[in-house]
C-alpha cells in the first residue's frame, strides 16, 4: 500500500486501487499519523490537530471512532489475518507502521537530501536525476483535499520549503553543468509565482548574463528591486546587488558557476514562501 500526500491525499493499494480515506476528519487523522509515520501519535496530539484550542468533550471517543474507521479504510485484500495491521496501539497512543518509501513526503525528502550531497560531492548528474524524480512528485499543493489544524499545517509549510529549496538546487545543478541558459524559462515562472525569493531573482540574473543578454539581465535587477522595495520596503541583499555590478562591468569575471560543489545556491539572500497570489496590491 502506498500514500500520496503530495495534491490530493489518496491511499493507493497494491492493485492499483485509489482509495480516500472517507470523512474529512478521518482524513485529517490518517494524514498526519503518515506525516509522523513509525511513531507513537498521542490522543491528546491527535485532538489538538483535530480541535485545537476547543474540543468536545467527547474528543477522545471520538478520535477512538476515527481510528476505527481508518483502520477499515487500511484492510489490504490477501493480507494474512496474522500480520499486524498498518495502524496500531502503542502505549501511550497510535503509529502508523510503514516503510518510508510508501510515502510520498518521506520518499521526497530523502531525494532532496540525497542530491544536495551529491552536490556537493560534484556528482551533478546523479543530482538532477533525484531533483527531477523528487520534484515530480508533486500533484498540487500538499493534502489540498484535507482539513489542516496546526501541527499538519507546521509540517505542510516546512515541506513546502523543502520543495523551493529542491528547486534552487535543480537551477544550480544545471548552473553548474554549464546549462543556464536552459533555466532561463523556468526561472521566470519561478520569480512570477515567488516574487520575494531572492535566490531565484539571483539566478535569473546570472543566467540571463551568461546568455549575452545583459539589458535583460538588467531588467531583472530593476525587477527585484522594485519588488523588494515596493512590498517589504527593502534594497536587495549584498549578493544581488553585486551580480547587477557584474553585468554593469562586464570585465569582472563571470558568474556561471557560483555555489557549484556547495549545494548552496546564491550566497544567503532573504527568502519568503510568498507567492505571488498571496501579495497584496
């Protein structure tokens, strides 16, 4: 059985079958027992997810009968009747015994971790194999179809983090491997959906630079100078406005290569997850 948390959540059977996980709330449940896979899940942590600040005094019973029913939505067809379920009492709580590779965050994050050493180890090649695999896993916006409280938000914001970092990586892999011109597209897009991500500003600079197409690469400075200053009341960080001196000057040496072997990307330039539907005016 397999997990899709990344878009919709859905629970994907050994046949192929797609399952949902039924009612909002038993979704909710299952969805952050898989984010905490192989751990014990309190009751208590479970109601705070599930009410926050105000549950009913019936909580617990009630987390009791959306334990039942994800259990029912978890049966796999064939599975030996001696075999322990996937979801099970612990002392103290509940865990969700499964292997992280049935999980899509889980296989995910250790994709991306997995590149970032490679970086460094200037295996490029292999980096951008698992950038382009973790970055395909993406559906749509983390559990769109499933209620958040707190704790599954924490975990659907620092995911979402970890995706614009996979990102970043992708463009310097290929910065490194001497292809920017072919980011060029997709760095547009990234700083047309995150505005305030200096990092992305920084390589399209670069790239449009090392591209020969320096009143471009100009623009794109003014671009993020605008930006800054218009929404955050900021100049850009150190590390921009010395790449928009680099284009001004066209004898200083060049920039293809900046962070290669790091895993590091644009020095340490401020970055927000702000998208750009989220800004206002």
């Amino acid at each position: 059985m397999r997990f899709r948390l990344i878009g919709p959540f859905e629970i994907v059977t050994e046949d192929g079958e797609v399952r949902h996980a039924g009612t909002p709330k038993v979704s909710q449940t299952l969805a952050l027992l898989l984010m905490r896979a192989n751990e014990i899940v309190t009751a208590a942590t479970l109601i705070q997810e599930l009410w926050q600040e105000g549950p009913p005094r019936s909580a617990l019973n009630t987390v009791q009968t959306y334990i039942h029913h994800a259990r029912k939505v978890l049966v796999e067809p064939g599975r030996p009747a001696e075999h322990e379920p996937l979801l099970t009492l612990r002392s103290g709580g509940y865990m969700m015994r499964v292997d992280d590779m049935a999980i899509d965050v889980k296989v995910f994050e250790q994709l991306v971790s997995g590149a970032s050493a490679d970086i460094r180890e200037r295996r490029y090649g292999k980096a951008e194999a698992a950038l382009n695999q973790a970055l395909g896993l993406w559906r749509g916006p983390l559990l769109w179809n499933v209620p958040s409280g707190t704790l599954l938000a924490r975990r659907i914001v620092r995911l979402e983090e970890v995706r614009i970092r996979a990102l970043e990586l992708r463009i310097e892999v290929w910065s490194c491997l001497g292809r920017q011109r072919d980011s060029i597209a997709e760095l547009r897009e990234l700083v047309r959906d995150y505005p305030l991500n200096e990092s992305f500003h920084g390589h399209l600079i670069s790239a449009l630079h090392q591209a020969g197409r320096r009143a471009e690469a100009l623009q794109a400075y003014q671009d993020v100078h605008r930006i800054l200053r218009d929404e955050l009341g900021l100049e850009p960080s150190a590390d921009i406005q010395r790449l928009h001196q680099e284009v001004l000057t066209p004898a200083l040496p060049t920039i293809a290569t900046r962070g290669c072997g790091r895993g590091g990307g644009t020095g340490n330039p401020r970055v927000t997850l702000l998208r750009r539907d989220s800004l206002t005016g």
